[in-house]
C-alpha cells in the first residue's frame, strides 16, 4: 500500500527528512522535528481512538510524537525524574536507528548517482510497519517511429506503397522485389507447393528501349501472368497451367504524380479459381527516370483480395518523402506514350 503524504525519513539522506505527496517524492526537504513526549501529565487517552503508532507521518509543521512505555510519564507515578529518563531513552533510540540507517548509505553508481541499500530486517510483533521507498515509476514509453506501419518503401525506385488490411511485408519470399503479400499462405491446388492470395512486385524495366508506358504494360502483361499463374521460379505449374486469359481493364493512370499506364487481365487456370494480373507502368521520379513496372497478382474466388484493394495501392503510391503526390486509376495527368 503507498503510504500517505507526510514527512519521511529521505531514501538518499537519511539524516534529513523529504516530503511523500502520496505517489511520489517532492523536493521538499527539511531537518528532522524534534521530538515529542506524549500525552500532558493526568490526560488521558481519548476513546475509540486507534493509538499513536511509532513512526507516525508528520504533516507540514506538526512534530512527530513519541509514545512511552507503561513504567510512567511526566508527572505520574514515579516521579518527573523518571519520566524524563524514559523520554531520553526513547528518543536515544530514535537517534540509534537513524545512525545505523545511515551506515548502509553506499557509494555512488558507475553512472554518478546516490545508491541506497537498506540491510536485512526480522520483523517482530513490537517493530513499526517499515515505510518502504515507494516503487519507482515505470520507464516513458519511447516515442513512436517516424516510419508509417502503414507504408512498404521501395528505396531503389524511390516511392512508398500502401499497406492496405489483410496486406504484409514479404516474409519467406524469394524474389527480392516483392513490395507486400496478403496474410498467410496455402497449399497450391496443383502440385503441393505453398502458394499466397495476392501479391505485388515493384522493378525497373532497364532491358528494354522503349519509353512508353503503355506499350511497355501491354508488352509485360502477358509475362506477368505466365509468371503469377502458369510456372513458376523452378519449373513447377502450381495451378496445372493456364487455359484462358481476357482483357477485363486498360487506361491511362496518374501514378506519384507521373503519368503511366494499366492493363488488367483475367486468368483462367487448370486447377484453382485463377485470378487477376495487372501490369502498370509509369515514370521513376529519382536517377534517369527510367520506367517503373508494378506487377499486381491477384487470386479471384471469396478467399482473393478484393479487386479495389489494386486502386487502393496505386492511388496511394508516392514519391519518398512527398506524401502530397499521389495519383489514381482514370485520371492520366498527360500524354502516356
């Protein structure tokens, strides 16, 4: 239980006392009251008070109190004489526990600060409830990252992705330029290899002369879609193979403020539901601009990601470090070829 407030022997400096507000230290620190005697002579104990404990917290300006034992008081039996030499015992014993308290007070730390160890204790019916240094408060949180969870960076062609729900970082991936997966994998339906629901791929198109967006997409379209859904890295057909293809959309895009474009097909395959290939081109806005291809792959059937999670993405795509540039599938800013 934290103790209530009140003046306190102080942890570092036993020699002096320091103020408890309830929850924590303060920088109040003061000399230690002097100490008083109990009770006047023939007064009595008011009833159906609890009795005053040994080391009592004192508020501000009130002096701590000492009970006595039952031999005597001042003034009662016994004589003053004897009251008197009671009160000194006690409060030799006070200043006693206050030097021995002060013996376990140790060097500083490696880093410079005060260190306090306080020596073991067998606690007995007549010893006061220890006032224990209250616990100190856990560690600040450290301030969040400056990178948005939300976002996949592409460093080498200098944009940033979306991270839609359902969507991932790529884990256990072998192709070094996959910018994100959906959650989980499963079992292809064809040879048994371990197949995900949707993926999409970021690169730079450098083997080819030609510049035009949309000559370029119409050109990979085709290999995008024998890669995703015919054979794959080692000659395995996860699918059983493709049977049929159709081109379901195509257009001029605005992509990180640069003007591309899009070819979406459907798939058909062997084995499986299929999905959706889209292949969209556009402009790098770093190095020598040279084109950037982006590869989306999509499972159909109710365990694909949905169709608008592809608008999603390339609406959100944008350059690193301009997060006020974007684009969207239909709104071409210029001339794509």
């Amino acid at each position: 239980m934290t103790p209530p407030p009140g003046w306190y022997r102080d942890p570092s400096a036993p020699h002096q006392e320091r103020w408890w507000d309830g929850t924590a230290w303060t920088e109040h620190r003061r000399a230690p009251e002097p100490v008083g005697y109990g009770p006047a002579v023939g007064q009595a104990p008011q009833t159906g008070q609890p009795p005053t404990p040994m080391y009592q917290p004192v508020q501000p300006g009130q002096a701590a109190t000492v009970p006595l034992s039952s031999g005597g008081a001042p003034g009662g039996p016994g004589g003053g004489g004897r009251g008197k030499a009671v009160a000194l015992t006690a409060a030799a014993a006070v200043l006693v526990a206050a030097i021995v308290t002060g013996v376990f007070v140790l060097g500083e730390d490696d880093g410079g600060s005060p260190r306090t160890q306080s020596p073991p204790v067998t606690a007995t019916a007549s010893d006061p409830a220890p006032v224990s240094d209250p616990p100190s408060p856990s560690p600040t949180a450290s301030a969040p990252s400056a990178d948005d969870p939300a976002l996949v960076e592409d460093q080498l062609n200098g944009v940033t992705f979306p991270l839609p729900d359902g969507w991932v970082r790529p884990k256990y991936v072998a192709e070094d330029d996959v910018m994100m997966t959906t959650d989980g994998t499963y079992d292809c339906p064809a040879d048994g290899s371990v197949c995900r629901h949707g993926l999409v791929v970021s690169r730079t198109v450098t083997a080819n002369a030609e510049s035009s967006p949309r000559v370029l997409a119409q050109q990979d379209i085709e290999d995008a879609a024998d890669d995703a859904y015919d054979r794959d890295l080692i000659g395995n057909k996860p699918f059983g193979g493709i049977e049929s293809h159709e081109e379901v959309a195509s257009g001029p895009v605005a992509v990180a403020g640069r003007a591309g474009y899009y070819v979406r097909w459907r798939v058909k395959t062997v084995k499986g539901p299929g999905g959706y290939v889209q292949s969209m081109v556009f402009p790098s806005t770093v190095g020598t601009e040279s084109p950037i291809l982006v590869r989306y792959v999509f499972d159909a059937g109710e365990d694909g990601p949905p169709l608008a999670d592809m608008d999603t993405i390339t609406k959100g795509i944008r350059p690193i470090g301009d997060a006020d540039t974007g684009g969207g599938v239909g709104s071409g800013i210029g001339p794509t070829d």
